[in-house]
C-alpha cells in the first residue's frame, strides 16, 4: 500500500489551493446511423475542421468523433461543457446517433471504413498517414474503441509551496515534472482500481474479434461477454495487446521516458517493415520503426506540456517540462448520456492527488510485469467472487485491497471537501466503496443486468441507449449563446485549416524528415 503525509493537506488554504487545479475530458464516440451501423459519411462540415477545431474533432476514422472539454477549475464546468457538446451535435446531425459504449457496434463493414481526413496542409496529411499506419499495424477494429480520458493538473501557485515543503533544491520546472512523473508511477500502481470501478464493456460484438478467447462466452447471436468481465477495452482484446509487448518504455524520470520513447521512435521493426513505407508512391505509414510517433504508444496514463504548437510532444516536453498527466483508464458508461458523471471525476481528482502525496520509488522491470499482469486479470475476470491479486509480491483480495485503498483515498476527499464546506468528494469515494462490498454495484455488473431485465441483445440495448441519449440531448435545447459558440468555432476551424493548407512552404517529405530531426 502507499502511504502519503496528512499534514500535507491539514492547512485548509492550501487544501482550497488544490481544489482549484485544472481538469478537463476527452471522449471519443463512433458515428452511428438509426439503425446502429457504422457510419460511412464523411465528418459533418457543420462540426468543423477536425484539424483545426478545438472541441469536436476525430480519431481514427471519420465516423470517430472526440469531443474535447477545455481545462475548468471545477468538475461542473467540465461536465456541462461535454453535455453542450453532445447537444450541439445532436442540433446539427439529426440523421445520426452517438454509440454510448467503449466497444464498437457491428463492424462488418469496415473494410470500407474511411480513416479520418484532415486535408492536405502537412500536418493534416501526417495525421491520417498516422492513423492509416495504425490500422496496417494493428487492425482497423482496435482503432474504433471508445473511451474517456481525464486530464489533471494542480494549480501553479501549490508547486512553491510543495518545493517548499519537500525541502527540495530543484528548480521549480524540474521539481514539477519530477513529481508528475511520481503521480504517474503511482497511479500505475492502483490503476487496476480504475479499470474494476470504471470498467464497462463486458460485452463485444462477435464482428469485433474473431479469436477465441478462453474467458469469453456467447451472450446472444451477435456478441460474446466475458461473465466477471469488467473491461474488454483494457484487456488483450482491446488495447492492451501483445502488439507494443517489447516496447519498454520507463516512467521512473521524465529524462527516461523522453529517451525511450525517442528510442522506440527510432527504432526499425521487422513485423511493419514487411508492411512497406509506401505502395505506388502513397505512404502507408509514417515510418517502419516500433512507434511512428509518441502518440502510438498505448498507456493508461501520459504526461503532457503546455504547449499551443504542432511541435512533437517530446520537443514540448524537453523544452516545457510535464504540465499535465492525461488519464485514459475509463470506459465510456453507457448508462450517463455524456459517458462520465461527476462522482468519477471526483474520485479521479483525490485519487490523483493520493498518488501524488504518497510514496513513489521507481517502478522495477518485476514490478511493471506485475502491474501489467494485475490489470489484465482484473479486466478479465475482476468481478470473479473471492478474487485474489498480487500486490507487492503478495497475494491479497481484491475487495480487502480496493476497501484499504478507498480509505486512503478517503482521507485525500475529506480535506478537500474541508475548504468547500461539503462533503461532496467523501461521499463520491463512499459511493464507490460499495462496489467493492458487492461487484453487482459496478458498471460492467449493471451493464448486463439491464441487457437481462430488456430481454434485449446487446446490439439493440446499446442502440436502444443511444435513441434515449439522443432524445435527453434534444429535449434540453442547446441555450442560443451556446449554438452559436460552438458554430462559429466549426466556421472559423474550417477558415484556419484552409489557410494553413495555402501557407505550406515544405512538401510533405520534407515536413516529415524536419520532424523526425527534432525528435
């Protein structure tokens, strides 16, 4: 267990002081037509440029859209902002749904898939070669999983006082990054907290995977369901995959993970030389090397810079120093219109706070395989009764683990809620504690009893779902004000991309070699 100093947080200035970090959401949804299926139209022109707009843009494909919060002081800004996203679309794309579920609807059609489109400036023409690669390497199908991402950072004026506190002598921009990357360790250390109370996609459609898989059965004609499954998306089926196995990359300084990363970016791979750099001229992908950029690699939680340019992030990182770490355990809750609600963001608030004032030694090559090895098991099975993990070496109960954990956590929650004068936070990590006494009180868990009580398969349930969703969205009515935000950032996206496209001075091969040198 990790155990962090409460006077840290005694003084309740200081514990106002925290409150006021920055937190903001990324969350990814497919396209879907009325009829459930995988949207072949191209990105909305009424959204924007997905190059050049701010809050709505795409992932992998055209049909994956990522609505992106900007960074508040509080959660409820965040999340009213995400649900004015959501209402925004649904004023302008009335012929579609959004799928409310991490793990995708049919896909028998993706072969004919259009990977997303960013035009022909040379950052939009990297992008897509970006994503092209990913499916040559991967598989288009893993690309179309959905989730929510979480991102932190403690308000600028605690970090003196932290210094301060910690008697250290490093500079301040040095000490911040310093103590990131110990958040970040120690959020790899309970991540497996994450995925078991936020885990919800037990379910998958049989047109997703066609491996077997040991732990998976068939839940109806179209999809199979791991039975104590809490996250297919965290698990071998889905991002955690053997496909970056030997890809190595360290957390323990910010100087390390620049190096390895760098490293694998650099790197030539046998497997996706085979694929070939280009086919009749065209890029295939960006390079034949392990990574093609920093963003490739899969992890449940990055550090980032403070940086408005579209240098690579290792560049801003070297230079900035980290200024954000970026949490992507969480699934999407198809039972919250906007995927996420308010008790998660505050539980994910104090538990990054109690990996930061806790102890962070460095993550040994043993102890990563034991994270790695924890993770998979609770995505697979962490709902089985009487399960058991290893933990430090040590063989202990998932529900004694997570309860002593939560009760740490707790303490971070009461001295937050101290300078507010509620007992929000507590109440948050209390709610959760009952998952713990009893697994039908996760998602995942509650996920399928609802399929059972539709008498419905999983497909129709979850588009069922997004009918609803769409409905709440529309009967809200987007306030003027807010329509016409969001609607003069899509046109001035599409100007911005247009411009940039007439100012390109580099052909693209030159971008691309100007980009790879800076790395």
């Amino acid at each position: 267990m990790l155990y962090f100093d409460k006077n840290l947080l005694r003084d309740k200035d200081q514990a106002s002081l925290i409150n006021k970090g920055l937190r903001g959401i990324e969350k990814e949804s497919l396209r879907v037509s009325f009829n459930g299926e995988l949207s072949m139209k191209p990105h909305p022109s009424l959204l924007g440029s997905a190059l050049s707009n701010p809050y709505i843009t795409t992932d992998y494909s055209e049909a994956l859209l990522e609505f992106v919060t900007p960074a508040y002081n509080t959660n409820s800004e965040v999340i009213q902002f995400l649900s004015d996203m959501h209402a925004f679309f649904y004023s302008v794309c009335d012929e579609e749904l959004l799928w409310p579920q991490s793990m995708p609807c049919d896909i028998s059609n993706i072969p004919s898939l259009p990977i997303a489109n960013y035009g022909t400036s040379n950052l939009g023409l990297m992008k897509s070669i970006y994503r092209h690669g990913l499916g040559h390497r991967y598989g288009k199908a893993m690309q179309l999983i959905s989730g929510v991402h979480f991102n932190y950072s403690l308000p600028l004026d605690f970090w003196p006082i932290y210094r301060e506190n910690k008697k250290s002598k490093d500079r301040l921009r040095d000490f911040i990054s310093i103590q990131y990357m110990s958040l970040m360790r120690n959020f790899s250390r309970i991540s497996w907290i994450f995925i078991y109370l936020f885990g919800a996609s037990p379910i998958m459609p049989k047109s997703y995977n066609k491996k077997s898989n040991t732990y998976l059965k068939e839940l109806d004609s179209s999809s199979l369901y791991g039975e104590f499954s809490t996250s297919l998306r965290m698990s071998d089926i889905g991002y955690s995959n053997k496909g970056q196995s030997e890809i190595d990359i360290s957390i323990n300084s910010l100087d390390s993970y620049i190096e390895d990363l760098s490293k694998a970016i650099k790197t030539p791979n046998h497997e996706y030389s085979k694929i070939g750099l280009k086919h009749n001229d065209q890029y295939k992908q960006l390079n034949i090397n392990n990574l093609q950029i920093e963003n490739e690699y899969y992890s449940f939680v990055r550090p980032k810079a403070i940086a408005i340019n579209d240098k690579p992030l290792l560049v801003n990182l070297r230079k900035e120093g980290v200024g954000f770490v970026e949490i992507r355990t969480a699934d999407i809750n198809m039972m919250e219109p906007i995927g996420v609600n308010q008790h998660q963001l505050r539980f994910t608030e104090a538990a990054l706070l109690y990996c930061l004032f806790s102890n962070s030694k460095p993550i040994s090559s043993s102890e990563k395989k034991e994270i790695n090895e924890r993770n998979l098991l609770v995505s697979q099975k962490g709902r089985f009764p009487s399960l058991e993990l290893i933990i430090n070496n040590k063989k202990e109960s998932l529900k004694n683990a997570g309860l002593s954990m939560l009760d740490q956590i707790l303490d971070i929650g009461k001295c937050i809620d101290s300078s507010s004068e509620n007992d929000d936070y507590a109440d948050s990590i209390n709610l959760y504690k009952k998952s713990f006494y009893d697994s039908r009180e996760t998602p995942s868990a509650k996920i399928l009893e609802e399929i059972s009580k539709a008498k419905m398969n999983f497909l129709d349930f979850t588009l069922y779902l997004s009918q609803q969703h769409s409905k709440y969205f529309k009967n809200i009515s987007l306030e003027k004000e807010k329509f016409i935000f969001f609607k003069k950032e899509a046109e001035k996206s599409i100007l911005a991309s247009e411009k940039l496209e007439k100012s390109q001075t580099l052909s693209f091969n030159d971008y691309l070699e100007k980009y790879y040198k800076e790395i």
